[in-house]
C-alpha cells in the first residue's frame, strides 16, 4: 500500500499539476484541510531539486492565502463553521484561555505555531476571533510559514540523494512517523498548548 502511494506521489510530484496541488494543500491545511504540504514539498523537492526554491514560496504564498481565509473565517463566520472547526481540533473550552494568550503574547503564538506540527488553522482562525492586526498576522505568517518550508526546501536541497534512497528504502515506516507526528500536534492542540 505505501509502494503504491509513494509512487502516485512520485508521480504526481513529477507533473505539470505538481505546483497546483502543492499550492491547493498548502492553501487548504492552513484553515481547514488537517494533512500539511510538507510530505508533497519533500517528494517534489526530491524529484526536482532546482524547483526547491519555487516550491517552499508556493507552499508560502497559498499558506498564508489560507491563512486570511482562516483569519476570515474566525472574524466572520466563527458561530459558524469556525466554532465546528475550532471544536474538532479540541479548542473549544479554551478559547477564553487563548484570549488572554493573544492579548499578551500573539506575536510568539503565531510565529511559533507556525513551526510545529500543530495545526495552523487553529492559529488562523483563532487569529480572526480574537481580530489580532490582520497586517501583523499575515507579516508573522509569512515569517513562520515561509522559515518553516524554506527549511524543508534548504535541507532537501542539499540532501535530497541521500534522502531519496532512504525515502525510497522506508517510505512505510516515514509515512507511519509522519502520520504519529501529525496525530501528535492534534493531541498536543488539544490537551496542552
């Protein structure tokens, strides 16, 4: 089953729909979709390692996209669908918490959720209910997000062969870390941070 999937995204990584997609999960994780681009972003960066600058500024540019539509959606329509997502991720009871959070330190929430692998449509729309600078939130996205593909992109870039084989040689086991990592950062959303 992970041969098969590593080949579809092998595949898909290699064609000329390859932006598109990378930019339509980046754009979507950011204030609803729950998988990151960043398993796409390292497959891609692989297959093509001269893209690896244009594919981390995708990824950045529909990131922060998504970001104001998340934004949007918790300065909108938050009785809505953004009480129903903030309520999935398990933000629920502690919107009052992130409140004062916000109030003293949403610069740091940001940047520094922008980095993990917890949810970013938990800051985004977060950042629209609590009406934090709409300017502020997309400089601080465009910092965090953008540090944190060009990383992927920078180490992918310079590793990529190395990391290709063993792509290739544990893609079963990476996906499964891969899957806990994203499972953790829900976990870690919704019981502690």
């Amino acid at each position: 089953m992970f041969k098969s999937l590593y080949q579809w995204t092998l595949s898909l990584a290699e064609s000329r729909h390859a932006p598109w997609a990378l930019g339509a999960v980046a754009f979507a994780e950011s204030s609803f979709f729950p998988i990151p681009p960043d398993p796409l972003l390292a497959v891609m960066t692989i297959a093509k390692p001269k893209q690896a600058w244009a594919y981390a500024l995708i990824c950045t540019l529909a990131s922060v996209a998504g970001g104001i539509l998340g934004y949007a959606i918790g300065a909108l329509l938050f009785e809505t669908v953004g009480k129903w997502l903030i309520n999935l991720y398990g933000y629920g009871a502690r919107v009052e918490e992130l409140r004062a959070v916000y109030a003293h330190w949403g610069w740091a929430f940001i940047l520094f959720k922008g980095l993990t692998p917890i949810p970013y449509k938990i800051v985004t729309i977060t950042s629209g209910l609590l009406a934090y600078s709409l300017p502020l939130f997309i400089l601080l996205s465009f910092v965090t997000r953008g540090a944190r593909f060009f990383i992927v992109a920078v180490v992918l870039n310079r590793f990529g062969d190395n990391i290709r084989g063993l792509l290739e040689k544990y893609f079963a086991l990476l996906m499964i870390v891969f899957i806990v990592i994203v499972i953790a950062g829900f976990f870690l959303a919704a019981h502690f941070i």
